[in-house]
C-alpha cells in the first residue's frame, strides 16, 4: 500500500484516545458535530471510538461511519475476536472504512497486563490482523508500549503481522517515554530492518507525558514515518497526546526542513479547537501553540513595534492562516443579519437558518449594551447559542438581584421549561450564590459547586465575560459555560447549563 512520496497522513484521534480521557468524554451528538469539523479539516482518517467498549461507544462508531463522508473511519479493537467483529459492525458503513487493532508489546507489558509469552503475543496479533483483513481491506496493527519493547521482538512481530495482511504498522510512544533522538533511531532502524515497511504505511502515537510528543512525532517523520496519530488541542490520556495543529502547522511553516506534504486545510484548526472547547467544556491554555488566546498576542512593546514594521519580525505564520482573526472589524446595532451571518462563517461557524437567527436576536440584545461587539463578543454568543439549542433544558428568563454591603443578598430567577415558567426566590452569601440556589429550589437538584472561574472574552469595560463551573452530583462532576457582558448572568447560564447536563444524564439513566 506504501505512499505518495513526500505526503505525510494525518490520523485523528481525538474522539478515542482523547475523548476517553478524564473530563473529554462527549455524546453520540457531540461526537457526530466533531466528526463533521474533522471532515472540514480534511484529516486523512478519523478513529471514531472503540465499539466494544460500550453500546454508546458502537453507536457513535456507526453514525460518524454512516454520515461522514470524505476521510477512513475507524475504530479500535484489542487482538480478540469479539472486539474486531464489534468494530467491523460499526465501521462497516463507512465508503472507507479500516479496523485498528492493537496488543502489547513490551516485556513489562507482556507480563503483567497480558501474562503471556512473546511466541503467544505473536500468535494472538498474527491471528487477529488476518481475521480482520477477512473482514476489511484496511487493517491497522498496533504494537503497544513499542517504545519499551525489544526491537528485535518488534522486527519480528512487525514482520508477521505485514505477511498477515495489516496495511499499516503503527509504533506507539504509549506512556510517552521515548526521548526525540532515540525514538527516531528506533524508526530508523525497523525501516532498515524490515524491508516490508516499504510497502505500507508506517505510523506513530506519541503520548505527551514528557512534553516530547510533537517533537517525537516529528523526528519520526525525519526518519521515515509517514501517518502521525494525533488529536485536537493534544487531548488524550493522562498528559494527552501529540497536538494535531502543532505538528501540521510544523510541517507547513518549516516546509524547507522537512520537504512534507499534508493535506489538511489549516484554516480549520482554529474552529475545530473553538468547537472542541465547546463540546467538552475544557478551555485551552492561553499560551497553548496555534489555538491558544496568547499565540498572537503582542503585549511587548518592541514586539508590537517590529509586527506593526513587519509581521514576519515575530510571527512565523499569520493568524489567517489556521482560522483565526486578527481584525479588528466592529459589529454593532446597525449591522444588519447578512453582516452577522457572514462574520460568523469567517469565524469557522457553519450556521443553520434557524441558529442565525437566534444568534441574530441575541447579537442585537448585546449590540444595544455595548457599542461595539468584537470577535470574540460573536463567538460566544454563538457558542451559547448553540450550547442551548443541544443541551438545555431549563432556560434563563429573567433574573433579579437585590444586594449591597449592609443587606442580605437576594435573587429572585425565572426559568422556562417548554411552555411553562417557574420562580423562585434565595438568599445568599452574595448575588450568585442566590441565584444559585434559587435554580436549586426550580430545578430540584442541589450540586456542589467545585469550580468557579471568570474570564473576558474581549476588552473594554462592556466585554462579554465568560463563566466557567464544574458541579459535583452523586460523585460526578458536570461542566457549564455561560457567556453575558453581566457577570451574574453569565454565572447563571453557566450554573444552568451543567444543571441541564445533571437532569439529562439523570433522565437516561432512569430511562
């Protein structure tokens, strides 16, 4: 199967590896919207989950193969007959479909998680790629903790699994522990070893436990890998995995060392970071590469003077270029609908009719508050927008604070529930804290409150400020975002929408 010289595929792996991770996990709904993006990004393939797993896991598996169209779906499978016959029944439906099948590798791992000899780890890959390959033409094999294994004992396995049919050959860092010169030695030396390889496409899974994935990453292209396995934001177990925008946006910049190819529309990075964000409710670091707030930011004024003179003096790549805006274009009460909606599609959303004009509506309500409404200002109207249309249940109708430094703080809130509406009124240590528990008394669920950050989205002393909670319920923590230029506001919405996630989660299970 080999490749096209010079082309590096890019395999996504945020809706497995990063979705399975702490915190990331996402609906059947979320998971199909982010299939979507992936698919406006052009990423070569998309590891959609592992159906085995669970029923919701093989049902997300199915849809995105049934509807998304464009890259190879896959899903993974340990070295075991039920798992492959599992992830064949949800891929299956895909025009590209590919089983991932995997098992370990390392003399550690060997012992103690599989307690089998390396002839019978042999055995058990070997038979597992050759029923798959029955199945499907498109077989993955992965030899985990590969960074830990003997390479004489990878050659051979390696070998075998190749004679059995795998189309691609793929060298975990599992626990992220490979430094960037061993790591591609360890390539370099399988390529020269197994002449096979030639003749497939050879991957590599960085994990970022030492903060070395993107770098392992990139040295094993140097030295002959052609796919690199990666995820959005480098989500992903423990300390995630090689970030995707950073490694494609390091063979597009730097294009003069490596002398590599990939097919990724850049410019789709920024919002498939904005809708991962959104969808999970995990922020990015400010000064995380490519996506992060900072990552063309200048407060320095010598930086600032050399960008104004030229922008090459301090940045390598425009902000453009990977989704962003750095315009300073303004938004206010006379912009009309079309205005709106043609910002919103520069920005990366893909709006419907009937989004645009929610959007619309509350773009005015903000526009007749503010005098101007920036980027950022339309991204989170979008954005919470969209957060109620998919998630809400209750929404916030009307809120009202009594409160000063000599009186008890009160809160009298209004939500609405379908066609019906429901009051209530609290007090509190302060204003938020009533209308916290003013949605207690509504909703009838009472959360304690883990986590509570505050940040503006944009300046000026009018900016939209956005309200980040975590609630624990029964055990399980729930996150919610709100977004308004009135801080007791945003903390409302926010409050309420992982109350909304609290009374779904709740109404399946007793489903």
């Amino acid at each position: 199967m080999g490749r096209k010289k010079g082309r590096v595929y890019i395999f996504d792996t945020t809706l497995r590896d990063g979705e399975q991770s702490p915190g990331f996990s996402m609906s059947i709904e979320s998971k199909l919207k982010f299939a979507r993006q992936l698919a406006r990004l052009k990423v070569d393939a998309i590891e959609a989950g592992f159906p085995i797993s669970s029923p919701a896991q093989f049902e997300a598996v199915k849809l995105i193969a049934q509807q998304i169209k464009g890259p190879r779906i896959l899903g993974l499978a340990r070295a075991v007959d039920k798992d492959i016959k599992a992830c064949w029944d949800a891929v299956k439906y895909s025009k590209k479909p590919g089983i991932h099948t995997f098992i370990s590798t390392s003399p550690i791992h060997m012992k103690y998680k599989l307690n089998k000899k390396p002839d019978e780890v042999v055995k058990m890959a070997v038979e597992a790629v050759k029923y798959a390959k029955s199945l499907c033409d498109y077989v993955e094999f992965s030899a985990e903790d590969a960074t830990r294994s003997e390479v004489d004992f990878l050659e051979e396995i390696i070998t075998k699994t190749i004679e059995a049919g795998a189309t691609v050959i793929n060298i975990p860092d599992t626990v992220g522990y490979a430094i960037p010169e061993e790591f591609g030695k360890l390539i370099r030396i399988l390529k020269e070893r197994i002449s096979l390889l030639d003749k497939v496409i050879l991957s590599v899974h960085c994990h970022n436990d030492l903060g070395l994935a993107v770098a392992n990453s990139l040295i094993a292209i140097q030295n002959g890998a052609t796919q690199v396995e990666c995820t959005i934001n480098g989500i992903g177990e423990r300390a995630g995995n090689a970030s995707l925008e950073e490694i494609v946006m390091a063979l597009n910049v730097r294009k003069d060392f490596f002398k590599k190819e990939v097919k990724i529309v850049t410019q789709e990075l920024y919002p498939a970071s904005r809708l991962l964000t959104l969808l999970t409710g995990i922020p990015v670091q400010p000064n995380k590469a490519i996506v992060g707030e900072n990552a063309f930011a200048h407060e320095s004024g010598i930086h600032q003077d050399g960008v104004l003179k030229h922008k090459l003096t301090y940045e390598i790549m425009t902000p453009e270029s990977v989704g962003r805006s750095k315009s300073h274009i303004v938004l206010g009460r006379h912009s009309g609908r079309h205005g709106v909606l043609k910002r919103a599609a520069e920005l990366g959303f893909k709006l419907s009719k009937e989004e645009v004009d929610k959007i619309y509506e509350k773009f005015l309500e903000i526009a007749d508050k503010k005098k101007q409404v920036y980027d950022d200002d339309l991204i989170a109207i979008i954005e919470e927008t969209l957060r109620q249309k998919t998630r809400t249940w209750f929404i916030l109708d009307y809120f009202h604070i009594l409160s000063g430094n000599n009186i008890l703080p009160t809160a009298t809130v209004k939500l609405r529930k379908g066609d019906k509406t429901f009051s209530e009124a609290a007090y509190g240590d302060g204003p938020v804290d009533a209308v916290y528990k003013a949605i207690d008394k509504i909703t009838k669920v009472q959360p304690i409150l883990d986590d509570y950050s505050l940040k503006a989205l944009s300046s000026g002393k009018d900016a939209m400020g956005e309200v980040r909670v975590i609630l624990n319920y029964k055990g399980k923590r729930y996150f919610g975002i709100g977004a308004s230029t009135d801080i007791i506001e945003a903390s409302a919405k926010a409050y309420l929408n992982a109350v909304n996630k609290i009374i779904l989660n709740t109404e399946k299970r007793s489903n």
